[in-house]
C-alpha cells in the first residue's frame, strides 16, 4: 500500500510539474490559459507595455552582494486568521532568486495575494498576481539549477521554498513560489530551491485542511476557501 501511495503521489505531481509549476508572464501582459499552456508548449506573451523594451527579459546576475533575510507572511483562510509562517532565503545557493524575491517582498507585492494550488503531499503554490497560475512580473529571472548550468545543492525537502516557472522554459520564472510537503527530491535539478520555511511550517499545514476542488493541473488543488498572503515583510 505504501508503495502505491508513492506512485499515485509522483503520478500527480508529475501531472503538477508540468501545469501546477507553470511560470509567470508578465503582470501587465494578459496570459493565455491553462488550458491553452497545456496544449501549446511554445506560446509566447504579447505586450502592450512600449516600456517593456527597456526592461532586460531576463535577469542574469544579482546586483551587487546578497545578504540572507528573513521574510514573515501573516495568512488569513477565509477572512480568518492562521498565523504566519517565515522564510529564510538562502543565496549561497540562488542569490538572482533570493534577491528578486526580497525586492517583491519589499515592495508589497505579495500582500492580498493567494496559495491558489495545494497538493496533498507535495506543495502549496501561490504569489500569482493573477490567482490562477498564469500569472507573473517582468522581468523573468534565471533559472538557478543543475539543468541550467547553475550548481544549486539545496534540495527539495519539507520546509523547502522553490520558484515555479514554465516546463518549457527554464527563465521563466519570475514571482510565483511553492512551499514542499515532504521529500521532493525528484524536482532537484530542475527548479530553483532557493530558501526554506524556518518558523510557522505548522500554518502552512493549516492549507491542507481547506476543501478543495478540480483544478487546472487535474488533480483535487484549488482551495474553495481563499487562502490569502495579508502581509509580506522583511522582519531581518
């Protein structure tokens, strides 16, 4: 039984990896739909942004020296408190990751925005402008793993923080973050771990007693109650 158990489990999350882990376009961009990214592995982002031309399409290096930080979200589940939780980034491993998830931590970014995937013993997803998983910020950033030429030892374990991207592109990550549930190490290689969850993992938890219903990955992941980020900051 056990062993079925695991199977079903990597069954589904390869199903998520492929939909659930999908990247960010860019927030003032309008995305094409989960189920048009399921079936179209090379559709592009179209912008109307004249600006955007000055904006790099992808962020290769960090600026200057980054530091470790500790980043608190207070979560509310349906308008009702559950606490918070702390993310401690780890820039040994991915400083162009830590360092842009700081600035969107700093600049409020994730306040009022929701886990809008969980997957029972996998992830909890969220950080989508959109609420939907198609949604994202400009620039992209890129990809800090093995299969992308960037070495990266952190590895995929309970507690552990990640950047969902598209599977088609390995730059294409940008806001969106998951939150695993247990031994993950199957994704090591292929996405940026980049920091872990060092208090309040408990509330985190707290996700997987919300209801859920079908979502667009095929699997029992989109909360029927909204589980909302109130407050990011950077508390050190």
């Amino acid at each position: 039984m056990k062993l079925l158990r695991r199977i079903t489990m990597l069954t589904t999350a390869a199903a998520v990896i492929c939909a659930v882990l999908s990247g960010c376009a860019d927030k003032d961009q309008k995305a094409h739909s989960v189920d048009e990214e399921k079936t179209n592995s090379s559709f592009e982002f179209s912008s109307t942004d004249a600006a955007a031309a000055d904006t790099p399409d992808v962020l290769t290096e960090a600026d200057g020296e980054v530091q470790s930080v500790k980043a608190q979200f207070d979560m509310t589940i349906d308008g009702q408190s559950v606490g918070s939780f702390v993310i401690t980034t780890h820039p040994e491993y991915a400083p162009i990751t830590c360092q842009n998830f700081q600035k969107l931590v700093e600049s409020g970014f994730y306040d009022g925005l929701t886990f809008h995937r969980v997957v029972d013993d996998f992830m909890a997803q969220g950080g989508d402008p959109e609420g939907t998983g198609s949604g994202g910020t400009s620039p992209k950033i890129k990809g800090e793993f093995a299969a992308n030429g960037v070495e990266n030892a952190l590895s995929h374990q309970r507690g552990v923080v990640s950047m969902a991207r598209r599977g088609d592109d390995m730059d294409s990550a940008s806001c969106q973050f998951f939150i695993c549930y247990g031994d993950e190490s199957f994704l090591d290689g292929n996405y940026a771990a980049f920091g872990e969850v060092t208090e309040g993992m408990e509330v985190v938890d707290k996700f997987l007693e919300v209801e859920r219903e079908m979502g667009g990955d095929g699997a029992l992941s989109a909360p029927t109650k909204p589980i909302v980020i109130t407050k990011a900051s950077i508390i050190e």
